[in-house]
C-alpha cells in the first residue's frame, strides 16, 4: 500500500540521496566537532558514568572550584 503512494511521487528516487547527504553532512560535523575538542573535556565527560555524585559538573568553569 505504501509503495503505490511512493510511485505516485514524482522524482521520488531524489529522497534517499538528500537523507544520505544530511546524515553524511552531521556525521562529518560531529567527527570534526570531537576532534576540535580539547582532551581534558572528553576525559570528564567519558568519566561521568563512573563519578558516584548525585551532580555531576561538566562545565570547565566548574572543574576548578571540586
């Protein structure tokens, strides 16, 4: 049933270019946001499973009054 709508669409064979291209397009960007970061701020927040307080403190501003 669905098929028969999507054969009536015209050019429907463009929409899974445009979602590969969006999901490629934030995959790039949060590569390149991770490597941007620095290591200090990745090592807490890969750390916040294994802290045992209720609140836990990610900001940088934050890591210095612990």
């Amino acid at each position: 049933m669905l098929s028969n709508y999507l054969t009536s669409i015209e050019n429907v064979s463009v929409f899974p270019i445009i979602g590969l291209l969006i999901f490629f397009t934030i995959f790039i960007v949060i590569v390149i946001w991770v490597f941007k970061k620095d290591k200090p701020y990745m090592e807490n927040l890969a750390n916040i499973p294994l802290q045992e307080n209720d609140h836990v403190k990610i900001n940088d501003e934050n890591k210095n009054e612990k």
